[in-house]
C-alpha cells in the first residue's frame, strides 16, 4: 500500500516524516486519504471566498488570518 505522501507530495517542500506529522494533525474520522482530501477540499474553497482566509500551519501551530 502506497503511502499518499508517495502519490502526491513526493517532491513537495515537506519531508515524509513533517507530511506525515502534518496529516495525523488533522481532525476528524477516515482514512489518511479522506482526511487529505477533506483539508485539500478546505484550502481549496478558503481560495474561493468573499474574504479569503490563509492558514499558515507547522508541527507545532496553526496562524489563520483573513483580509476581512
């Protein structure tokens, strides 16, 4: 089983160990790829508001802010 960093972020600035931090940072229920796919559908619908908001996060925070 191919793991998703493998199939999508694989050459993205994250090392596998920080991607993997980050993904089991996420809440909810599901499998690491429905949860994945629940935070790229969150970012994606945060680029298309009125008022845009931009969430810096890390291992150890996450900074939202919005221009509104």
């Amino acid at each position: 089983m191919s793991s998703i960093w493998e199939d999508e972020w694989e050459d993205y600035e994250l090392d596998k160990y920080q991607f993997e931090q980050w993904l089991d940072s996420i809440e909810g229920e599901g499998t690491d790829k429905e949860k994945y796919d629940r935070e790229m559908t969150k970012q994606e619908e945060m680029k298309h508001a009125e008022y845009p908001e931009v969430a810096v996060q890390s291992g150890n925070y996450t900074m939202t802010y919005s221009n509104n």
